[in-house]
C-alpha cells in the first residue's frame, strides 16, 4: 500500500513537472508544449511598427511622432531598440505621413501647455512578448496632452509572413 502511494506520488509530481525539493510548481507541462520562436530583427520591426500605424493611425500628418529608444517607465520597461531595429521600424513605416522623431528616454521630449511641443505625440511600447508559435504581445500607447493618451496590450499575429494587430486587451483611455 506505501510502495503504491509513493509511485502514485512520484507520477504526480512528474505529470506537474514540479519536485518535492521545490516550492512552487514549475511550468505546465501543456505550456511548455507550445513552440516559441526567435523573433529576427525584421520580425521585431514589423511588431512594432503595426504597433505604431495602428496607435498613430495616420491622424497626425506633418506633426513629430516621437519614439524613445529606451524605456524604464512602467508597464513599458524593454531594453534599447538597436539600430537595426529602428530602422526595420522606419522601413515598415516609409508610407506613414507623421514625422518619426527618434528620442533616447521619453523624459526628453518636450511638453507645453500640457501638450507634447509642437502638436505632437508620444508612443510608448514594452518588450515583445512571445505567446505563441505566430503570436506575440506588446503593451504599449500613445500620449498627445496630460490628458489625452490611450493604449492596451497589443496581440500581434504572423500571417503569410506578416505580422498584424488581430486584437487589443486591457484598453485605456485618458
């Protein structure tokens, strides 16, 4: 009877992918089933810049639109766009009618009156976030005055080697 609860035991931990020496459980085993791929620069461009068209939606003709290389304010902490992925981003965006202003941290761009200088506005995005074999999520959002701004969590999705917004989460609006 023992000698059966302990293998009952032992399969159990094993089918939870988790250990006695552990505290918490690890990853599900049915998680850990779903392929996540390497996202090239190019991929991470195209995520991007959908992000952009889709929040700029081509309203803000002739005014800055200006994207920080780096972010350390939350929800949108990620590491450094490199060179090579702005300009994926400007490539995937050559029709777009906005001028893309390019900042190193979002505190520099310049506010008055409570707007962004200029008549123009801010996008915000975090790091790509993989949920899938074709699909990735972002947060991000764009900020034009104190109060004026919207957002969500960006769901992405790869068809036909294309990568398009197929939904938004957790919207926000200011």
């Amino acid at each position: 009877m023992i000698i059966a609860l302990i293998i009952l035991v032992t399969i159990a931990l094993c089918v939870t992918n988790c250990s006695v020496f552990n505290e918490a459980p690890t990853q599900s085993p049915l998680r850990s089933l779903i392929i996540k791929p390497q996202l090239t620069v190019i991929d991470a461009g195209s995520i991007y810049a959908e992000i952009i068209r889709n929040l700029a939606n081509m309203t803000y003709e002739n005014h800055p639109l200006y994207i920080a290389m780096r972010s350390d304010s939350e929800p949108y902490v990620r590491p450094a766009l490199t060179a090579a992925i702005q300009d994926s981003i400007m490539q995937n965006l050559d029709d777009l009618s906005a001028d893309i202003v390019w900042v190193g941290l979002s505190k520099e761009v310049l506010w008055e009156n409570g707007q962004i200088k200029g008549g123009g506005s801010q996008i915000f995005f975090g790091s790509i976030e993989v949920i899938g074999a074709t699909q990735v999520q972002v947060v991000a959002g764009i900020y034009y005055g104190n109060v004026g701004a919207n957002g969500g969590t960006f769901i992405i999705e790869k068809y036909n080697d294309q990568w398009d917004v197929t939904g938004v989460s957790n919207m926000w609006v200011s």
